[in-house]
C-alpha cells in the first residue's frame, strides 16, 4: 500500500472500502492500523502531518492556556507520521494494579477494566516496540545480576523502565505501513458527519491547499494526542451539542499530566555504590534505569497518590562528561571535544570500563538530583474546552485550564521523606531536599513541571452518566467511532502512558470488525 500526499491526490484518490478509517499516525495510530491490516482489515491511515517536522503543521498544536501553562505546548507534540515517537526516548513501564482500582481516597478513580484484563496486551505493546517481555523488577535484577538493594517492599518498590532501541515507530514499522496500510499525509480531519442510525457516515479531511474530501467511513478511530482528541471531539457539536460524546458533562473534563519536581540533592559516603544501585545500566544492547515507586499499602495508609523517583547524574556547570564528551567527539570530531577529553582522561577511563564491565553508565564525579514524577487527582477543575482564536482552516483552538491539586504537592513531600528514610536506614545516602519543598509551601504549583503526558477528557467508564467512552473505548451512543488515545485514562498511574496506551490499542484491534461485520 503506498504513502499517499494529500497534497498531490485526495481530491483523486478512492477513498472507498475501508475496514477501518484511523486518524493519527502516532504510536497508538500505527500499532492499531498495522495490527489491523495483520487481521485482514483493509486500513486508511490519515495523518495531518509529513515525513518531517515543520512549522507549518506545527502551528496547528497551537492552543490557549488560563492556568498553569505548558512548557511548549506546540513543539512537545510532533505531527508528523510517527507521530511524537520521532522524538521520545521510547520508554516503556506498565501502569501498576492499584491504577486501575477504586480508591476511596482519590476522587473518580478506578477504570472499568482492570490490570488482569490488559496485562497480556503489555507484552503485546512491548513486541511492537522492540522491547523484551522480562518483568520489570525481578527479571532484570537477575539480568544485570544486581539485587534489591532492601527497600521495604510494603513501602518502596524497587524496578526498572525499559528502553527500546529504535524508539521511532515510523523507522520501526515503516516497510509494514507501506505493506499493508493506506497512510494518506498532509490531511487533516475538519468534520465528523453522524448517519440517522447515529452511526459515523462521512468524515471531511482538507488538504494544506484548501481543497476537501468527504470520506464515507465504516469505523472511525481517533488516535490523536490528548489534546486534540478533545478538540475534535468538541469541535464537532454541529450534530451534538456540545460535542461528540458530550452527554455525561465529563467531555474535555479530568485532563491531567504526570507534575514532575526536582526536589534536592542526594549526597553519599560512597557515591560509587549509590550509582551501581540507580544508574542505567546496559545489556544486550538494551537500556535499563531504576525508578524508584510507592508501594500500594504507602499509598493507602498514606491516603495518597502514586509517584515514582528517579536519580538524575548531573555535572556542576551543565557539563555533559566525559562520556556524551566522548559520543559527541564521535559523531563530529572537533578539536575542543578532543581537548575536553584529554583533560578528563581519567574519568573517561573509568566510565568504559564500567560499561565493559557491568554495562553501568557511570558518571564520576556526577551529583545526585532526586527527581519525581506523580499522579495528578482526576478533577473537573482542569479540563480542556475551546478557545476564540482559529486555527488555519477556520477551527477554534483547544483552550487548555491545567489545575493540579494538592493532593499531587502532598504526595511529592510525604513520597520525599520516605525515600530519604529509606536511604538513610540502608546507609546508601542523606536526600537534601531544596528550600520550599515542604508541605504547605505557598508556590508549591509554581515548582511543578509537566513531561508531556496529556492524559484525560475522554474518560473511559462504565457507563454513559461517568463519562465519554466504554469499556472497549467505544464512544458512548456512537457505536462506530473509538478513542484510542490516553485521553480515555480515567486516573494517570505515576507511568510513562505509551505503553498503556500501545496495550489499550493491541486490544482494541481485536474488537474492530470489517466493514459490514
């Protein structure tokens, strides 16, 4: 199946017998349409963007913000087919049992589906990207032959996050795509059209030279960023009102991100030891780093959020090391790189002999930086909805009020008091937590950083009145049109979403019928 511009052909082309109509070519669009097309399902694949990256299509991220901002909304999300993959580092950690359970303490937890159900589709999603299928604590432990180094496991859960080698989904699945799916670029969907059976009939998709097509559509799935997943689904209130799946007043509601926080220094007697413990270490040419989470009795008789820590092996003065010295010198030989080697001969020394000997990525002389990253408490408070400015073809843009509540900022302190305790009483370190973080900090929000995990605003439930999708991630009342995108997750875990998201997809491509089925 060839790579089609819509730039050159979708006013030409045959848009007709399509099993299944995908809008996004990002990680979860390319899983679901390549798994689809290995069932036999004849797949259009449209993509608003191209091979590239550019201004042009980047602009279209654009939105307005009325609370917390983002760092860069528009450049932190990629359109481009691969999507936001042609820039991720491809990390991959499964959302924990508690995240899909019922917690009394967290306000509209608990997904309608549980960790037992999707828990097959985690290895699924893991072989789509090139990751192995070993358990993400004990396995490796065994793998790099290293032990636990005795955290309570009522309290602290010791693990890795896997790393794929080829974390671009467009490098990775590229040949497949041109195999067995249709991927029409540079065309962007403009309207959603419902039949009388309240089924979706048609879609229109515009070209970037002001030419459309209507599309007629068996199955619809948007598998979109977060955020535009609840633009469109706003944006098209022409047959609803208030949007597509608007009906239970949670549509563009609960969105959240993963506030991360830098919360002070690590200091050791032996910072050797504490690097062999939290350093990414490499085997088989596979990259492994430690994480470092609550353990689900913490969170319950803490009644708190989940969250995970993670070491950060920083030089004084934004030095990069002798290592990334010597990678950079690799790939652009240049006399300063040489000069900086030299001078640092002993430490780079050090750092292959490391790798050659326990595939640790070691950084001598590196400060230790406790970073965290945590679950945001699903709430009415922050949502997306529309804004007054347009966008190049006419629509208004996403209009984001990003609101974290104190839960997230009480669970960062109490999680960094805990992981001090822990270190303290294994004798691996002292935390030094920076000025201000402390529980009732006044500019606590200010502190918090997002990591570009837009999750929320089509939440999945168990029935209409809860929220926008079902169980299968079928629009409620629209028996046609799916989400597949982290706007579905009800509540965030403390997990990178991709991989979530890649078995929620795996799943999905079970249940989408051929057309006429």
């Amino acid at each position: 199946m060839p790579f089609i511009d819509a730039n050159k052909a979708l006013t030409d082309g045959n848009w007709t017998g399509f099993d299944a109509t995908i809008v996004g070519a990002g990680a979860a669009g390319i899983l679901l349409a390549v798994s689809l097309a290995r069932r036999g399902r004849r797949v259009l694949l449209i993509e608003s963007g191209h091979f590239e990256i550019d201004d042009d299509r980047q602009s279209l991220n654009d939105i307005e913000q009325t609370a917390k901002s983002m760092s860069d909304a528009i450049w932190n999300r990629k359109r481009a087919i691969g999507g936001t993959t042609v820039a991720w580092g491809g990390q991959s950690l499964p959302f924990a049992p508690l995240d899909f359970e019922k917690r009394d303490w967290v306000a509209h937890s608990g997904w309608p589906i549980s960790y037992d159900t999707l828990q097959p589709y985690y290895a699924a999603a893991n072989r789509f990207m090139g990751v192995d299928e070993l358990n993400y604590d004990s396995d490796i432990l065994d793998l790099l032959n290293r032990r636990d180094p005795g955290f309570d496991p009522e309290v602290l859960h010791y693990h890795y996050s896997k790393w794929a080698r080829q974390p671009n989904f467009l490098k990775r699945h590229r040949s497949a795509l041109q195999r067995d799916v249709t991927v029409l670029y540079n065309a962007h969907l403009l309207r959603i059209d419902l039949a009388e059976n309240s089924r979706v009939g048609t879609i229109e998709v515009g070209d970037f030279h002001g030419r459309r097509q209507t599309i007629p559509v068996a199955t619809l799935v948007l598998a979109c960023g977060g955020i535009e997943t609840n633009r469109i689904l706003l944006l098209n209130d022409h047959q609803q009102k208030g949007g597509l799946g608007s009906g239970s007043g949670w549509l563009g509601k609960a969105f959240m991100e993963h506030p991360c926080l830098d919360a002070g220094q690590v200091e050791a007697d032996d910072m050797v030891k504490l690097q062999e413990h939290f350093g990414t270490r490499i085997r088989r040419r596979r990259r492994y780093s430690v994480r470092l989470s609550a353990g689900p009795q913490w969170q319950a008789s803490n009644r708190l959020l989940n969250v995970s820590a993670s070491l950060m092996w920083l030089y004084d003065g934004g030095e990069v090391g002798p290592l990334t010295e010597l990678k950079t010198f690799v790939r652009s030989p240049r006399p300063a790189s040489a000069l900086k080697m030299m001078k640092s001969s002993s430490q780079l020394a050090q750092g292959l002999w490391a790798i050659a000997r326990a595939g640790l990525i070691y950084k001598p002389g590196a400060g230790a930086r406790l970073s965290l990253m945590c679950e945001q408490e699903p709430s009415r408070d922050s949502y997306i909805a529309l804004g007054d400015e347009k966008d190049r073809f006419g629509a208004r843009k996403a209009r984001l009020h990003w609101r974290i509540g104190a839960s997230t900022w009480a669970t960062m302190c109490r999680f960094t008091e805990t992981v001090g305790e822990e270190m303290q009483r294994l004798g691996l370190g002292r935390v030094r937590l920076d000025d201000g973080v402390r529980a009732g900090a006044p500019d606590w929000e200010g502190r918090l950083s997002d990591v570009n995990h837009h999750m929320g605003g089509a939440r999945m439930s168990a029935s209409p009145a809860d929220g926008v999708v079902d169980d299968q991630m079928r629009l409620w009342g629209v028996p046609n049109l799916f989400i597949c995108s982290a706007a579905v997750f009800p509540t965030g875990g403390h997990s990178n979403p991709t991989l979530t998201l890649l078995a929620l997809a795996a799943r999905l491509a079970e249940r989408v019928p051929a057309a006429g089925g």
